[in-house]
C-alpha cells in the first residue's frame, strides 16, 4: 500500500469515528444539561411573523432572548459564608422562593446543611413544606448519610417549585440597599431605590444582639419600611427570634421585586455563632406594599 493511500485510509477512519463520538455525546464531548423540567420558567418572547421588519431572514440565525435565570451570589466555606439562590417569583408574585448553601463549620466529617424557603409574601409566612432542610443523619459517621447534600437537594427542589408555582427566572435584578444615615441613631437605615423610580427607606434594629450573651433563645429584629409622605410600615415586630443568632443587618442584604411591583422580597444578612467563628446566612422577609406606595 502506497503512503498516501495509507494516509488517506486513517485520516477516514479518524472522520468516521469523530462523527460517531459526536452522536454518541450529542455535544462532540460535552454533556447535555437540561434545565428544570417541573418548575416552570418564563417563555422568551415570540415575534410576530406578520411584522416584516422583525421576520427572521431565511437562513439567519433565529434570534432567541436567553433563558431566565435564578439569581445566584457565592458562599465562602473559609469565611463560613453561605450560598445564595434567589429562584424568583409565582406569576402573580404573591410568593417566592430562595436557597442556601453552607458548607459547615469544619468540625465534623459529614457537615453542611442544604436549605430551600418558599414564603408567602402577602402573610410573610412560609407556605406547606417550606423551609425544607437537608443534613447529614450522623455527622460522625465514615460514610456521610446522603453523600451529596446538593444532589439530595435537587431530588425534591423541583417538587416544591412546582407545587407553589414558582416561576424560575421571574425576578426583576437585584437592587442592592444602600447605607443611609439614621437621624435618631436608633438604627441601622438603608434607602432601597424600587425600579418605579420611588425609594423606601429600611430600618432594622436589633433586639438582645450582645454575641458574647446570646444563646438558644437568640436575638430579633424589628424591620421598618418608610415612604416620604406615607404611614410606617412595620414589616418585622421583633418578635420571632433564631437559636445562637446575634445580628441581622441589610449591608450583605438584597431586594427583589415581583412581577406587577406590589410584592418584595427582602433578604437580610445573619450572623449566628458557630464552632470558631461566625456563620454568616440569609433570612428573609416578604412584603405586599400598601396601597399609594
């Protein structure tokens, strides 16, 4: 057999079987993620097919509006700093939905705790199944009961969102409260700007937040929305209070507004004592805003 002949055979054989690796993974190598198949995610816009100045031209590439997406921000498991998964709103935004991550203290071989809150924004309430919590059963144990706190998470995540009509996606960005300065130094304010260009004003006090004292019981926190021209409104009473939790504040906090801006989700940032250290978590509020707001 000639050399070009040769080379002209293995550079087929070579073809042949890239082609057949390429079915085979149906991405010539990279597996196939699919999204969410029970909890539902907004539709991209359709155009009109009439409307002859946005009709696709034939053979171009059909222009597709990117699929919604939950907001995530990183944890640190150095720093015991959870994750956070903001997975959005029902449609007609009276609940949503929002996920944690922590990595554990590094004290124990099997740690961590995976946790997935569906709240009711009009009673600022968790609804029938939420928070659903995920650990390990025995901490000390060689082999950690279940192995995989995220992969147990994604066993029932789906289940929950769809039973509450979580729509995943279905969240406006993120506003971030800014620092504002407290005429009375009773608390710590923040000035949340809401998309509809009006601005509210947050204040949180904190209720038996002494770290060194605090235990079991833990500390509360009064949360107190403000608008110019407008009756308080009194979203947290500093009732309600979180074992070994010693601070809650807005500065690591979030906001989120639902679909027709009547209903917030406010995240606030917690700190809770732990094995040598603080765990720095997410709690959150759910607010329907009054009439006039």
């Amino acid at each position: 057999m000639s050399p070009n002949l040769a080379s002209i055979l293995r550079l087929a054989l070579l073809t042949s079987w890239g082609a057949l690796a390429c079915g085979v993974l149906s991405a010539c190598g990279a597996p196939v993620v699919q999204p969410l198949d029970e909890a539902k995610r907004p539709e991209p816009p359709r155009k009109d097919s009439k409307d002859k100045s946005t009709a696709a031209t034939p053979g171009a590439p059909a222009d597709v509006a990117p699929t919604p997406e939950p907001y995530a921000r990183a944890g640190d498991p150095k720093d015991q700093r959870e994750e956070l998964r903001f997975w959005g709103f029902s449609a007609d935004g009276t609940r949503y939905a929002f996920e944690t991550y922590y990595h554990g203290p590094g004290a124990a071989h099997c740690e961590g705790e995976a946790s997935l809150f569906v709240v009711d924004a009009g009673k600022d309430a968790f609804v029938d199944g939420s928070p659903l919590v995920i650990k390990h059963k025995q901490p000390e144990a060689e082999r950690c009961d279940p192995p995989d706190l995220r992969a147990e998470m994604d066993r029932h995540r789906e289940q929950l969102l769809h039973r509450h009509a979580i729509v995943v996606g279905n969240q406006g960005p993120a506003i971030v409260p800014a620092p504002a300065i407290d005429e009375q130094g009773k608390a710590r304010a923040s000035t949340i700007a809401l998309p509809a260009g009006t601005s509210l004003r947050a204040e949180v006090v904190v209720i038996d937040g002494d770290r060194e004292k605090v235990g079991e019981r833990g500390a509360a926190y009064k949360l107190t929305l403000v608008r110019e021209g407008q009756p308080p409104k009194l979203v947290e009473p500093g009732t309600r209070r979180r074992a070994f939790v010693w601070d809650y504040d807005l500065d690591e906090g979030l906001v989120f507004v639902g679909p027709g801006g009547r209903h917030l989700a406010i995240v606030l940032g917690t700190a809770q004592r732990s094995f040598e250290g603080d765990r720095h978590g997410y709690m959150s509020n759910g607010v329907k805003l009054p009439d006039g707001w």
